[in-house]
C-alpha cells in the first residue's frame, strides 16, 4: 500500500507531503485545483515519462517520493532478480532536472524505467475511464473467473506446465531444422569419414612410404653397389678381409713384446669380426631390395592420397589430418545423438501435453461452474447502481488446441436493456456503463485477491447523487480488505472516506500554487456542505453533510452486501 507521497517543484505544487491510510481515502477539490496533478506525480514514480514542463520553477529540480508498504505483495524475487535491494517499506523517487534530465531510484538504488514500471503495476492500479479498455483485454477476463471461481492455484499450475510444454515445442522445432539440415550434410560427412579411414592415417606413414618409394625406385643402383661392397670385403682372391686376415697375424705375432701391441692386435681383431657381420648385412639388404614395379606403384598411389588429403583438408601433417577425422566422426555422432533426443523430446511433449489436458479440462469445468455465480453477482451489483436492465454474461467456449490459458475461449457480454441481445462490451456499452461494470468486477476481484492500492479517478462523472452513494458504498467495502483512493467531486462519495484529503489553490506573489492537506471532522462537514450547497453553506446543508458524514462510514449498502453474501 502507499504509505506517503512527497511532492517538490511539480506542476502547481512548490512542496507537499500527503500520508494515507490502508483503507478508502477520498480526495476532493474545486475543478483545477490540482487533484489530477497528484495522479501526474504518482505516475512518475510509477514510470511514466518524465517532461520539464511540468517543473514548478524551471530553475530548480523536481523530485517526486513515494513509500509503500509492499510484506504482503511477495515481490522479493523481483528485487533480486533486478539486484535491488527488498525493503519492507520500499521508497521510489524520481528526479527531473531543469536541463530535462530524469533519474529513477528504488530504495536509493539506480533503476530504468522500465523496471520501475514493471514493479509500479504491481503496487497501483489506477481506473479512469481509459482503463475500462482492460475488460477486452483475455488475461484480465481470465483472472476475474479464475479468482471467483478459486482455480488461481490450479491455473498458475496449468501454466508452468504449459510454459514447459512450449519449450520443449519450441525445442523439438529446433532439433528437428537441425536434423533436416544435418541430413543435407550426412552423404557429405560420411564420405570424407570414408575417405579418411580407408587411407589408413598413421603418424610418420608419409616419411615411411617416401622412403620406401626412394628404395624401389633405385633398387637397380642399389643393389649393384650392394654386391660390389659384398665382393669386395668377401668375394674373390683379394678382398679386404683376406687381407685384414694378414694383417692380424702379424700383428698377433708382435703382441706378446708389449701391451701397446697387444691392444693393437684387439682393436684389429674386432675391426675384423665387425667386418664379417656388416658383409652379412649387406648381403642382407642385397637380397631385400628387389625389381617390384607393382609395390612402387602401390606406395606411390599411397602417397598420392596421403598428400592429396592433406591439400584437401589444408594441414601439413599426419596429425592434423587425424583431428580432422576425429572431428568428421565426432559431426556423425552427433547426427545419431539428433535422432534419439527427438524421439525424447517427442515422447516428454506427449506426456506433458497429456497433464496439461487434464488440467485444463478440470479448469474448465471449475470455470464454467463459477460463472452463473459471477454473472448473477454482477446483475445484482448493477442494479444497485440504478442499471436495473442490466445483464452480464461470461462466455466460456471450448477450443480444440491448448493455449496460454488452458482450453477455452472466453468473452464477456452486456446488455443495458431488457430482452437486447447480449453483445461484446465494446460494441454495446457507453463509456458509462463500463466504467460502473468495471467498478463491480474490480470490487469482485478485491473480495477474492490481494489486489494493489486502486485509485478511481472521478469514477462518479456523470452520475447522480443516489448512483455516486451506492458507488461510494462499494469503494466503502473495498477498502476494508484493500488501500483505495478515490477523487471525487460528489459529497455521497466524499462521505465514504476513512480519510479525506482536500486540494485547493492559492496565489502568492505573482504565483498560483497547489497545496493538499488533511480534514479534520469539522473541517470535512464543512467541505460536504460546500458541496451540497451552490453557495455559501446553509445550516440546512451543514446539517445534512453531517448526517452524511455520521452515515457515511456505518453503512455499506446493497452493494456491499452483495459481496459479502458472495464472499461467504
């Protein structure tokens, strides 16, 4: 609820401070004394955009405050998730600078506009005649049958589950382009895999081959050196080893006169034993190297599509060509993955479409029970308020899809006169009509929700005095479980209030200003005469405004009545 609002260099007003009570206060004044200007001020701190005419003095800044009450609104959540500090007792100012500069603070921390809007509409609800557009409007339709006929809980239910099922609607469209495309992709993808696994990749394979290649191709020069090397370390009469034999008997004969000659003959010795193993060896690798024209040509096309892939895929090695493999595989498990997480998510969109039927099938039936409660209700409330004609229906049809509001397609219809047809409201109902129509669903709404603080701006134009009493009888009833405020310029309705606030002007200097303030009992007899009267007030008038004011705050009326009788 608001508790108080701080009013500095705004419009009319130099500096004001108003506090309210949490029940009805009216608030009452002559025609442009400035009553509509605290609804401009409010609506500041409520987000609205913030213009630099509207300063008071264009030298100095204006600063709008406002406190509310907000334990019972379960708005802890919004603070954190916008990072704002929660206090029980929340402030809101707004700042307007001579340059045109506007600045909005929540409990003395920075915010947008935006935000400060989205927590505004959960603190106010202000009902003038614009606002009577909300009874076409399907969300607020639904919240006034779920709210009577006590199914809140069972809807905020269906739409979680429902808020799911979208999701996972959304997600299966999702999976499902993903699959389409990927099926575009899989040929491709599957071959290069092929291509890759049949080459056989392995680090230093094109080192291997190249050498291999090297070898068959000059197997002819190689081998012939090969043989000569043999021959000449073992073939014939003079080869290196026959003489190295020569050599190593001399040198063993000289051994025994020293050990110098002794380590010569062990180091010839060895040279000679080393010698026979690499003419074995090369006798060896003669015998391995052959004419294989077929090999050479495998190698070759080996090596051909070794390098060929390389060039394919632009990496220079062995080991970049297996990470594009591994990545290629790692594209064809995930086409496989695709397939079975939309099998999945087919079978969790069944299941959850199916609760989500049944919870909207036991909404609509809890729906569909209430509104013959509601309509005769509102019927009722009507009347009071000297529509005796008037009927109210709640269409409620079932549709063949779920949507955001479970299975049904609703519509509200009126008819201001006996036997009309009913038609929906904004092609039959006068500007009127609505706004006293949206008065009695609002006051359904205050006995079955914890609504915001509601104000009513001169919801009483146009109307008489015994319309405005029964009216101000419902705003009565209202703010026993709920803050509202009501401006009015008819004494049945100024005699409601638990609390009344009077806006006058008032000239100083070469100036006009603003000023509100608070009504004492004698104070408020005075204004209600003032207002009965087209003068100065007579004793008679004093008299009666007395008797309205004693009056005003024990009676409820058959409006209020009606509600209670509905409440219980």
């Amino acid at each position: 609820m608001l508790q108080n609002l701080r009013i500095q260099n705004f419009a009319l007003i130099e500096e004001t401070e108003v506090r309210l009570n949490p029940s009805l206060t009216v608030i009452t004044g002559e025609t442009g004394a400035g009553k509509s200007i605290l609804l401009g001020a409010l609506g500041l701190t409520l987000g609205n955009r913030a213009d630099v005419s509207s300063l008071h003095d264009k030298t100095k800044k204006c600063i709008i405050e406002a406190q509310f009450d907000i334990k019972a609104y379960n708005l802890k959540s919004f603070f954190e998730s916008n990072e704002l500090d929660f206090e029980v007792v929340t402030t809101i100012r707004r700042e307007v600078t001579p340059e045109g500069k506007s600045r909005a603070f929540i409990n003395d921390t920075p915010t947008t506009l935006t935000i400060l809007k989205e927590l505004g509409d959960q603190l106010i609800d202000i009902h003038s005649q614009h606002e009577t557009l909300l009874l076409k409007e399907t969300n607020f339709q639904f919240e006034l049958v779920d709210a009577f006929a006590q199914t809140t809980p069972l809807f905020a239910d269906y739409k979680k589950q429902f808020s799911q099922l979208t999701k996972l609607k959304k997600q299966l469209e999702e999976l499902t382009s993903q699959e389409i495309q990927a099926k575009k992709e899989l040929d491709y993808y599957q071959f290069q895999f092929n291509e890759l696994e049949e080459a056989a990749i392995k680090v230093g394979i094109q080192k291997k081959l190249e050498e291999e290649s090297e070898t068959l191709e000059n197997a002819e020069f190689i081998k012939g050196n090969l043989t000569k090397s043999s021959l000449a370390i073992t073939g014939g009469d003079e080869n290196i080893i026959s003489a190295l034999t020569i050599v190593k008997q001399q040198i063993q004969s000289t051994s025994k006169f020293g050990k110098q000659f002794h380590e010569l003959f062990e180091r010839i010795n060895s040279v000679s034993i080393e010698l026979k193993e690499l003419a074995k060896d090369i006798d060896a690798c003669e015998e391995d190297v052959v004419y294989d024209n077929v090999r050479l040509d495998e190698v070759n096309a080996q090596l051909d599509k070794l390098n060929r892939l390389l060039k394919k895929h632009g990496v220079n090695s062995e080991e970049e060509l297996l990470a594009v493999k591994d990545e290629i595989e790692t594209k064809l498990q995930q086409f496989s993955s695709l397939e079975l997480n939309i099998e999945k998510t087919n079978k969790e969109i069944i299941t959850l479409e199916k609760q989500c039927k049944t919870l909207a099938k036991d909404l609509s039936y809890k729906r569909q029970k209430s509104t013959s409660g509601i309509e005769q209700t509102i019927k009722n409330m009507l009347m009071s308020l000297s529509m005796a004609n008037a009927q109210f229906k709640i269409d409620l049809a079932p549709l063949d899809n779920l949507n955001s509001n479970g299975q049904d397609a609703i519509s509200f219809l009126f008819t201001a006169n006996k036997g009309a047809e009913f038609k929906e409201l904004h092609k039959t109902a006068s500007g009127g009509e609505l706004s006293r129509l949206m008065l009695c669903l609002k006051a359904l709404l205050a006995e079955r929700t914890s609504l915001p603080t509601i104000i009513f701006d001169e919801i009483d134009t146009g109307v008489s005095g015994e319309v405005a009493d029964k009216i101000g009888n419902i705003l009565f009833s209202m703010g026993k479980s709920m803050q509202v405020i009501a401006i009015t310029h008819l004494p049945q309705m100024a005699s409601k209030g638990d609390n009344h606030l009077f806006v006058y002007k008032s000239d100083n200097n070469d100036k006009t200003t603003s000023s509100i303030k608070q009504l004492t009992k004698d104070e408020r007899i005075s204004e209600i005469a003032k207002m009965l009267s087209t003068g100065t007030p007579t004793e008679t008038a004093l008299k009666n405004a007395k008797e309205l004011l004693d009056g005003g705050n024990k009676q409820m009326g058959i409006s209020a009545e009606i509600i209670e009788k509905n409440k219980k």
